[in-house]
C-alpha cells in the first residue's frame, strides 16, 4: 500500500503542477490577446478617422482637422505601439516555448527623415495644379467665347474678367482642398497600407518586420503636422477670397472677424 499512496502522491501533484501550467498559460493567453486588440483596434481607429476627415475638411471645420491630426499621431505614438508589439512577442514566445525574441530597439528606424515612403504633397505642388487650373479655365472660355461677336469690346473684357474671377474662386477652393485631400491620403496609407503589415508582421512573430511598419507609420503620422499646416493655410487663402463658400464656418468667420474689427478703438 506504501508504493501504491506514493504513486498516488506523485500523481496528484503532476496534476497539480499541470492545472498551475494551464492556469499560467491562459493567462498568457490573455495577455497576448489584449495587447493585440489594442494594435487591432489602432488601425480601426486610424480607417475611422478618413471618414472624420472627409466631413470636417467638406464643412471646412480646420480646427476638427486639427484634432483629427494630432488623434493620428497619438494613435501611431512608438512609445505606446512598441511596448504592446513587444509583449506580444515576448509573451507568445514563452508559452511556445520559443527562443525569446531580440528586443533591442533600432532608435535608426524611428528617425525623422525622408526615407520613408508615403504620400507628400509642397505648396509648390499645389501652386502647380492652381496655375494649371487657370490655363485650362481660360482654353475652355476661348473655346465657348471666342468665336462670339460682341457688340463693344468693353463688353467682353467685361464678360472674361468675371469668368476668371469665377474659375480663379473655384481653383483656390479646389486647391485648399487638395491640401485637405492629402491629410486623408496620409491617413489611408497608415490604415490600408502600413497597420495591416504591422499586424501581420506581430501575428508571425517578426519584431523586425514590425518595427519597420511601425517607423514608416510614425514618419507618415510625423508628416501630418506640416500637412495641416498646408491646408490652413490654402483654406485661410479660400476665406479671404470667397467666405461664401465655406458655408457655415465661412459665416461664423465672418461675423467673428467683423466682431473683432468692431471692438478696436476707433
């Protein structure tokens, strides 16, 4: 009976020992499912905000865009992203019982350069397009008026310098909103593109894969500043030459710059 109680013993705290392993596993399991969401839910976030974008820049809501930007950047933040994509390495790889992942930081990746590929767009970009815009509105109304007889000449200098101050209106407008566009397009490269190559890289367990996703979607984020800054100013050009077509938020500039014209001494 002796041998029989020890084996007895002995098998008792095998199972022990197996029900205390399960338990340390499924917590790790939750661990690593819970930094994941958090990366998961990241990109969710970041495809949201193309369509937060797309309202606030058609009802010229600059300073919406503004937040919209800088939510853009707090949702890509290395010092947040980083520490998740490594627990989630760490920790699968000590339920796996893998070789522990290099967990060194390349701070090289994470430089504010030029070498990461992403959409860019310089107000010479823009100027470009709006000089084009005039070429072609003035071939257009050589096309439609230039065989017209007119009855004095004053009339049709009259006529082309309302159409111009009309197609010039409406490439200054088209101009703030490309520089508009072009926040989107940094969005859309970080939620389509680069977030779902940071996932997948996680999910294989390559750190470095990860850590490349993650530099270009901080260079890309990083980009959004001066991109914002592009578009407040094209927009401020838009007011000034067309308040009306800013609709509700042209109106409220208005009334608030006549506010503040009224309040300085006479």
């Amino acid at each position: 009976m002796g041998d029989l109680a020890n084996t007895v013993a002995k098998l008792e705290e095998e199972v022990a020992t197996v029900r205390e392993l399960r338990k340390i596993v499924e917590r790790l399991d939750t661990e690593i499912f819970s930094r994941m969401e958090e990366i998961e839910e990241a990109g969710t976030e970041i495809l949201d905000l193309h369509g937060d974008l797309d309202n606030q820049i058609a009802e010229h809501d600059y300073m919406a865009v503004e937040q919209s930007a800088a939510t853009l950047r707090g949702l890509v933040d290395v010092e947040t992203v980083l520490p998740a994509i490594d627990t989630v390495l760490l920790l699968t790889a000590l339920r796996d019982d893998e070789s522990v992942p290099d967990l060194a930081l390349p701070l090289a990746s994470f430089a504010d350069d030029d070498s990461w590929e992403h959409p860019r767009l310089t107000q010479e970009d823009l100027d470009s397009e709006f000089k084009a815009a005039l070429v072609r509105a003035d071939q257009r109304w050589q096309e439609v008026w230039g065989d017209h007889s007119w009855d004095a000449e004053d009339e049709q200098h009259s006529q082309r310098a309302e159409d111009r101050a009309d197609a010039e209106k409406e490439a200054i407008k088209d101009r703030a909103r490309r520089a508009g566009t072009h926040l989107m397009e940094l969005v859309d490269h970080i939620g389509e593109t680069l977030w779902p190559e940071l996932v997948e890289a996680v999910e294989f367990g390559d750190r470095e894969r990860a850590v490349r996703a993650l530099a270009a979607a901080s260079s890309a984020a990083r980009a959004t500043e001066s991109a914002y800054k592009l578009y407040e100013v094209n927009l401020s050009i838009q007011f000034e030459s067309s308040p009306d077509s800013m609709g509700a938020m042209g109106e409220f500039l208005s009334g608030f710059q006549g506010w503040l014209l009224s309040e300085k001494p006479g």
